[in-house]
C-alpha cells in the first residue's frame, strides 16, 4: 500500500487564516458584550439590519475678579476680520429642505442632539444622517475661537466650518453653535478655556464668523458652563463679568446677521460655591441683576438628570438625599427652578434652551459619576420621557432641547463621556437610547 500524500502547504496556510479570523470575530463580540451587555448587542444588530441603508450618506470655595469692560456699540469697523473673508453669502439664504424656522418662537419642544463634526468628515455625515434619521431638526457643535482664529488675530481659517455647514445643509438640519475656547493669542487663561483680555476681540471673531454664515448658522450659544471656575478661565465665576462679554457676543452676530437666534451659556446644575463654582441658580440672578436683559434671545441652561426619573421635582430630590442626592438641582425638573428666576425679574415671555441633558450609564467604581449611573435601558425610557414632560408641562416656554450626545471617535471607556453617549463612540453604532429616541413621537 502506498504511503499517504501530505497535505499541500497551502491548505495549511487557508486552515491558519481562517482559525485566526472566528477567534479574532469571537474576541470583538465577546468584547463588545462585556462593554454594552447583550440587550445592547442584539439592539444593535436589530438596527444595523433595518436602518443600514439610510446611514449612506462640574460640578462641584472667592477671589475676586475685575470685569472686562461693557462695550457701548457693535463693532464697526473689523477691517482685519472682514478683510480675511471671502465674498459674503447671499442677504436671502436659501431654504434648506426640512428645516425647522429660525424666527421665534422656537417649537416647543424642538429636538436637537449634540453631535462631534469637527475633525472627521465621514463620521460627520454618518452622524448628521442618524440625527435626522431620528427625526431630529437640529444639531449642535462646537466652533471653537481657537481652531479658526488661532494663528492670529484676523488670520481665519474657515476650512472645516465651511465643510461643516455645507453637511449640515445637505441633510437639511438646524445648527446650534456654541462659541468659546479663545485662542492663545487672546489670553483668558489659555489653554483653559476663559474669557479674552479684551473682549473686542471676541466679538471681532463672532462678526466674522456671524458675517460669513449669515443665513447658515441658525443659533449660537455663547460660552459654556461659566458658573464653572474651569470654563472661566481658572477664575472664580463672575456673572458680571459674562454679561459684559454675552453683551459683546450678542451685538457683534446681531450686526452681521440680525436673525440669528442668540443663546446664553448653559449654566452646569451644582451647589458647589466659589473660587471653585458657582450654583447655578445663584449665578442667573447676578447676571440679571448686571443687566443681562436685552442681550439674548433665549436663555440657556443645562438639565442633567442624575439618578433621578425626569418626573421627579426638585422638592423630592432635596428630600430623598440616599436616593437620589439631598439636593434641588440633582434632576431634570432644576429647570423649574430656574424658569421662575426668569419670571421674577419679568422674563416670563422668553423662552429655554436646555443645550445639554442626559444620563450617564458609567459603571467604573471610582468615577464621580458613579453614584448616579443607570443602565442603557433606564437612560433611553428616561430620555424619552423627558421629551414628554416638557411636550405636556413645559409649553410653550421651552425651545430647544440638545441631548447629549452622538459619540466622539476620539472617546474610549476611559473617558466619562462615552458613557452619557447615545451611540457607541468606537464604532457608532445605535445604543438603545438612540433607538427608543427615533421611535419616540415628535
């Protein structure tokens, strides 16, 4: 009998591949199951299946600060800045299919997700498709001073806005843009994000910005969190002083495009005092009482939702403090709170935009989020349901409601931020939160 022929060396090497790739697809899923749970998996492969083809396309004692000066009148002459610019856009903007109004009032609730654009135009596009796959109008990102001004004053690179905005338009969504992070040039405590030096500066930037985008650019939200000591500079919170630089903002994009819808700063919900932070409550009766009004066509706040339902008032947070923290602003009904402050200093008529909410699902023992994480599922009933409280108790005062957020790429499990995110930041595929929300009734 002859003696039997060796396997050729090929088949082999086939064999090795193809044992190498299933252990390689095993140790992803096993991965992403230990990462999200198997609900989220299989939610996952649910909405890959039906939804692939329309995807083509802080918080927590004071040193005081001199306020920058108030200035009297919209710039006027910003030869360097509109120098630098090409042609401006048409007076009549064209309508883009499927957006919302930009006039006042805003719908009420209006829906908006904020989203991460900047650095990725492929990410960009798949993200602005899910936003309005959800059956979202609005988007909000960030415009950082710095990313476009940085190399001097009057030397703009409008490179990645103009890529922005041109996505933004094809999907027919509204932008909400949040305008800070000076440039170093510019000081305010660079690299933390501050106020300018000198404020002309700022609003040189935002009548160039409001000049070249007039039309594009739906809203700007000016500044964020400046209740917080890092958000101001490494300073300790001066309302005052944000009146002066939100009245600067608020006359530089009112002179360039007059209807463009102005956006104060979110203030972060915390009961930490200065030099560290400032609460939030306390900080929106100094900026009226420094004559904020006039300057603003809505004012802006931040709801996160901590442990608490969306239907639990403030009241029940401060009485509950084992469950849900011992204090009014640890829900998403601080709002109320802060609604009626407008109402005091007979601001009733004006609405709210709540540019950040959301719950986290962060389960690392040692985060500060921790203690108020819940899971996927929890936080995508929460959000829908929040979108409800506002739908049936909040009319007609609430406008826009950003939730928080389409992931970062950028984002790993190391960061607090892919766990408040409604996608998976890694690879973007829909977490349940996403799901529920494009069912949800608009």
């Amino acid at each position: 009998m002859s003696a039997s022929r060796p396997l050729p060396r090929w088949l082999y090497f086939w064999l090795v591949c193809w044992t190498l790739a299933i252990l390689g697809v095993i140790g992803y899923f096993g991965y992403y199951l230990w990462a999200n749970g198997t609900e989220a998996a299989t939610a996952r492969e649910a909405v890959l299946l039906t939804r692939a083809a329309s995807h083509d396309g802080e918080l927590f004692p004071s040193r005081e600060r001199e306020s920058p000066p108030t200035p009297t009148v919209a710039p006027t002459s910003t030869s360097a800045a509109v120098g630098a610019m090409p042609t401006q856009p048409p007076s009549d903007p064209p309508v883009r299919p499927g957006m919302g109004s930009r006039r006042l009032p805003m719908r009420s609730p209006d829906y908006g997700m904020q989203a991460f654009l900047w650095w990725r135009p492929e990410t960009a596009h798949r993200d602005l498709g899910m936003i309005r796959d959800a059956g979202f109008t609005w988007v909000k990102q960030t415009f950082g001073w710095r990313d476009i001004e940085g190399a001097g004053k009057g030397q703009f690179d409008w490179s990645v806005t103009d890529r922005i905005l041109d996505q933004v338009d094809e999907f027919g969504l509204n932008i909400l843009v949040r305008v800070d992070h000076q440039p170093e040039w510019a000081g305010g405590g660079y690299p933390l994000n501050g106020p300018p030096d000198n404020l002309q500066d700022f609003a040189d930037f935002l009548y160039a910005l409001a000049s070249r985008y007039k039309g594009r650019i739906d809203a700007y939200e000016v500044w964020n969190e400046p209740n917080l000591a890092r958000e101001w500079g490494g300073n300790a919170p001066d309302p005052a002083g944000y009146v002066a630089l939100l009245k600067a903002a608020y006359l530089a994009i009112k002179s360039a495009d007059p209807d463009a819808i102005v956006i104060t700063a979110g203030l972060t919900p915390t009961g930490t005092m200065p030099p560290v932070a400032m609460p939030d409550d306390v900080y929106l009766r100094q900026m009226y009482e420094a004559g904020m009004k006039g300057y603003y066509d809505v004012v802006g706040m931040h709801a996160a939702g901590y442990k608490a339902p969306p239907e639990l008032s403030p009241d029940e947070a401060a009485a509950n403090k084992e469950a849900y923290g011992g204090e009014r602003f640890f829900c998403f009904r601080r709002v109320e709170d802060l609604r009626r402050i407008m109402e005091e200093y007979g601001d009733g008529q004006t609405q709210v935009a709540i540019t950040e909410f959301g719950w986290t699902s962060d389960p690392r023992p040692d985060s500060p989020y921790h203690w108020h994480a819940v899971d996927e599922f929890t936080k995508a009933d929460y959000l829908v349901r929040a979108y409800k409280w506002a739908r049936e108790h909040w009319q007609p005062w609430i406008g826009l409601m950003t939730l928080i957020y389409m992931g970062n790429p950028d984002w790993t499990p190391e960061d607090e931020q892919w766990y408040w995110s409604i996608t998976n930041p890694d690879i973007g595929s829909p977490r349940a939160a996403y799901i529920e929300l494009q069912r949800m009734p608009k």
